[in-house]
C-alpha cells in the first residue's frame, strides 16, 4: 500500500489494537494452510496441527519454533531453500545469499521486505533521493532499501559499501536527502567529509540498520551535521520486524508481523515487559516463516508511541539469546570461528572477541598457540575473513589462558 500524506504510512498504523490482532489471528490459519501446502518442510515441521484451530495467541505459543541453525540444515539439505519456499523458485525476482551460508528469496512483488514503512517513518517522501550505502552484492540489503525507495517514489544511488572517497564526490554532486547504510559507515563518510571541506549538509535524514545505534550516536548526528537518523530492525529472512519513529521511544512493530518473547531456547511466552527472545511470524506467501527465532533479546514497552501509531513497541536489540552475533550488520556463528581453527591445527581453543570503539564494530580472534609461526597471525587474519567476509584482528595467546566455558563468542557491546 502506498503512502498517504501525513505523518503515518497507511491507516494500517493506528488501527484500535484490538482490531489489529483480531485480523492477523484471522489470517494465521490461512498462512498455515498455504505454509503445509507449498512448502513440504513447513509441512513437516507442522504436521499434526489443525490450521483453523490457531485462531489466538495462545493457540499461536504452542507451535514449534522454528530456528535458524534449523533452517541452515534443511537448505544444505535441499538447496536452495530445504523445503520452505512457499513460491516456485522460477517466480521469484532475486535469490540472494547471507553468511552461514543461508539462502534467502526476494520475490516479485513491490516492497517486498515490507521497508517502505520505516523509511517513511524516517521522513523519507516521493522525490527525495536516496543514498544506499547497503551492500548490493550477494546479500540483500542494498536491495531491501532500494525496493523500500521505489515503493515511495523514491530515486535511489546505489553506492554500496566501501569506495568512501567515491561515495563523498557522489553526495557532493548528487545531493541527496538522506542516507541508508550502517550508522558505523554514515560517521565514516562525514568524518571525512568534514576534513576534506567536502559539503554533507544535503543529507537531512537517515535510515540506518545492522549495527546498535546508540541514543548518545543519534544525537551526535542530529547536533553535529543536522541530520535525523532513525534505526530499523529487520532481517533477510523476515524482512522488516520494527522501525523507529520520530517519538524515539523503542521500535513499532511492522504491521505485516506477528512478534512473540519468550524465554531463551523455549517457545513460552515471558510476562509483558521480561526480557526474551524475539519470535516472529511474517504473512509472507514466498517464504512463510511461522515462529522464526531470531535469536535476538529484546522485551514489550508499555503503552503506546507518542507518535500515534498503535501497535506493540520493541525495547530494540538487547543482546543475543545465542552465542551468535551480528558485526557491521553481518551475522557471525560460532560454526564460523570453528571452520577458522580447522584451517590451522597449530591453533587449540579460539573465543572472538566483539567490542565497539568510537561507534564502530571491532572483532578480535584470541587464539591458543602453543609456539606461534611467523605469518599464523596474517594466515589466521586471512581464514577469518574468508570465513565472515568481514575483517577482523587475531591475537595469539598461551595455550590454556582463555577460559574453559565453552564461550566462542564474547559480545561485549553494551546494548543500545
């Protein structure tokens, strides 16, 4: 649905909530029904349920969840997508693929990972070029943003990642109205805008993603370069699950979602306002994930949004309900850091290390080495990025100095 004028997307945002969940359980069975139908994997992990008896939440808590390392199993089972896809894969628009590795469809449909929503909550609005600083190769962000722009009437430069000096002619001649990337690379490119004498001030509004965003970055932005950034939460799997309003008060769920919390490694539901895990169920016919696990921590605000949108608020990204991360808006797994020590024998146990310094992602992998080699580190370096596809330092220590917990990934980020 396009845009209407004003300051809400569609009418779909201040619906009486009650009529908000009295028509997403009415569409569950018929989500489940085309799920067992089309998709034989879903069918099978649903088997022995009646569709048209999950008419509440309640009924909706006692379906199986169905988690990432799951879904990672069945697609190197059947590749490309073990089962799920609930489209022919001849009719769909792009396949793309994220680390781990996991297949994800974009299909034909305007909008499709739902993003118009937080752009326009953003501010973005027909004519307004935007500034893609997502990456457009093999994963499928820079696309998600891009189809989000179309679906207002936006234009779009598609700078991808990298290339700063690039982008910085780019914003200088093109001069766009906002920017979408990782808060990380925004503060990069007006860093160094601002030593070069390089003109930013056209870039008003943002919409950023894959990494925290501080309240204390959103603020640096808003008083050093006038520039009103809002975060949004999504992933390639589900597409949009909240986005940021002006009220700055967590994150509004996206209309087209159904999201549960529950307790860490569980499907039950924890008292509004606990701390959980994120369970999301998308109404999407291409790929019906029903009780997604994203392995993201996060709990229920009270209340609704100043802004006057009405349906439930996220506290945002708390942390991780499993050792996995995200790093530069990347998911790292723990299965990553051990194909890492099997390139190298030399190396026993290994923990990588995520921290953020002056508002960046920085990864260290601590490494065990009875006697180091000369080149293990660089060699070590290399099997890193090769395995993430994201840079990352490596630290030989003693054999026996990192502690026996079982931890392979230490995420010491404070939540935003």
């Amino acid at each position: 649905m396009n845009q209407i004028a004003g300051v809400h997307y569609d009418p779909l945002e201040t619906r009486d909530p009650a009529q908000r969940d009295a028509q997403l359980l009415a569409a569950l069975p018929g989500l489940l029904h085309h799920a067992r139908e089309s998709a034989p994997a879903l069918g099978a992990h649903l088997a022995g349920l009646d569709p048209d008896r999950i008419t509440s939440f309640a009924a909706l808590a006692a379906l199986p969840v169905l988690r990432k390392d799951e879904l990672r199993r069945l697609q190197q089972a059947a590749p490309p997508f073990g089962g799920l896809l609930g489209t022919p894969l001849g009719q769909l628009a792009k396949v793309f693929v994220s680390p781990g590795p996991i297949f994800d469809p974009e299909g034909a449909r305007p909008d499709y990972w739902r993003f118009a929503r937080a752009l326009h909550a953003a501010g973005f609005r027909r004519g307004d070029l935007v500034h893609n600083s997502f990456a457009y190769h093999l994963t499928p962000a820079g696309s998600i943003i891009e189809s989000a722009a179309r679906a207002l009437g936006c234009p779009v430069f598609p700078a991808g990642t990298g290339q700063t000096e690039q982008q910085l002619r780019a914003i200088q001649q093109l001069r766009p109205a906002g920017y979408a990337g990782t808060p990380s690379f925004l503060k990069t490119l007006l860093e160094r805008g601002r030593a070069e004498g390089v003109d930013l001030s056209c870039l008003q509004k943002a919409v950023v993603s894959g990494e925290a965003f501080p309240r204390a970055l959103a603020e640096e932005l808003h008083d050093e370069a006038g520039i009103d950034a809002y975060q949004s939460y999504g992933t390639a799997d589900l597409g949009l699950v909240a986005y940021e309003t002006p009220a700055r008060e967590g994150l509004v769920v996206d209309e087209g979602v159904l999201v549960e919390i529950v307790r860490p490694g569980t499907g039950d539901p924890v008292p509004a306002g606990e701390v959980g895990e994120l369970l999301v169920t998308a109404f999407n016919p291409d790929y019906p994930l029903v009780r997604f696990a994203t392995g993201d921590l996060s709990a229920i605000l009270p209340g609704q949004s100043p802004c006057g949108r009405t349906n439930l608020r996220l506290r945002g990204w708390l942390g991780r309900a499993d050792q996995t991360t995200k790093v530069k808006g990347m998911f790292v797994y723990p299965s990553q850091v051990a194909e890492v020590t099997r390139r190298h024998p030399e190396v026993g146990r290994a923990r990588l290390v995520v921290e953020r310094e002056d508002s960046r992602d920085q990864m260290t992998l601590h490494c065990e080495v009875a006697t180091p080699a000369d080149g293990l580190e660089a060699a070590i370096a290399a099997s890193l990025r090769a395995a993430t596809s994201l840079r990352g330092a490596v630290r030989l220590v003693a054999a026996g100095s990192l502690a026996n917990d079982g931890k392979v990934i230490d995420d010491r980020r404070a939540p935003s």
